[in-house]
C-alpha cells in the first residue's frame, strides 16, 4: 500500500461511503477496499482500489465530478469509470473495457480474486464465482 495525502483522502471518503455496508460473508464492508490497498505498490492504483465501488454503491451521493473535486486525477478517475459497473452491460464485455487500463485491470483482478475466495462466504461459492473465474483467466491473460 502507498500512503500519501490523496490515498489517506481516498480512505477516509472509501470509509464514510461504506461505513454502515457489510459483504455477503457479513463482514463490515470497509475492509474489502482496505484489503485490495494493501495490495497496491502506487498512489493511483491505492486510490482506485480503496474508491473502486464507491460510486457503483453510493453514486446518489458520490459522483465522478465530486471526486474530480476532491483532486483526485484523470488516471484515477478514467480507471474508475472502468470500473463503475453499468448493470445494463454484459459482464464480460465490461471486463474487456477495463482490460484496457493497467491500473484498472490490477484493482479488477485484486478485487476479482477477493470477491472468489470461499473464505470470506463460509466456504460457499457465490452465485458468479465462475463468470469470476472467467473474468480472472481473461484480464490475466489480456496483461501479459
């Protein structure tokens, strides 16, 4: 993880987003993006991974333009749009647009991998563990 005054802005908005939010395993929510941070070497892809659904979850009060205000750049910003996930686009076609963007194709894979491990669910596969798996095998073969 990389710490710098824009990543502590992106945890403390990432907290106050999903502070009352909890996974499926029942786990308070916050640790999730915290989780994928921890994984991250640089300030934009910390960025990303702390804020990567903050606007997919909370988007009535949190906005790509009140994140643009918040000075947070155009590369955190472009990724997140890649990763904002319009429900009306087919899964894959929306993982074959973030394919296109380094940063935004390491927080997926991070978060793609979180999202499948049994451990956090009580052993159980969620219901897209294998549009996961398909999603994990295309983004670790679209980067190489």
């Amino acid at each position: 993880m990389y710490y710098s005054e824009l990543v502590k802005k992106a945890c403390n908005i990432m907290f106050q987003a999903h502070k009352n939010d909890f996974d499926k395993g029942g786990y308070p929510y916050v640790f999730h993006p915290f989780f994928l941070a921890t994984q991250m070497d640089d300030e934009v892809s910390t960025c990303v991974a702390l804020l990567h659904d903050v606007i997919e979850d909370h988007g009535d009060k949190y906005t790509f333009e009140y994140l643009e205000s918040e000075g947070f750049p155009k590369e955190v910003l472009d990724a997140l749009r890649l990763l904002t996930h319009d429900e009306s686009v087919p899964y894959m076609d929306y993982v074959r647009k973030i394919a296109s963007n380094p940063v935004a194709s390491k927080v997926k894979l991070a978060d793609l991998k979180h999202n499948s491990d049994v451990r956090r669910v009580e052993g159980k596969r969620t219901k897209k563990y294998e549009l996961y798996m398909e999603a994990i095998d295309f983004l670790e073969n679209s980067t190489k």
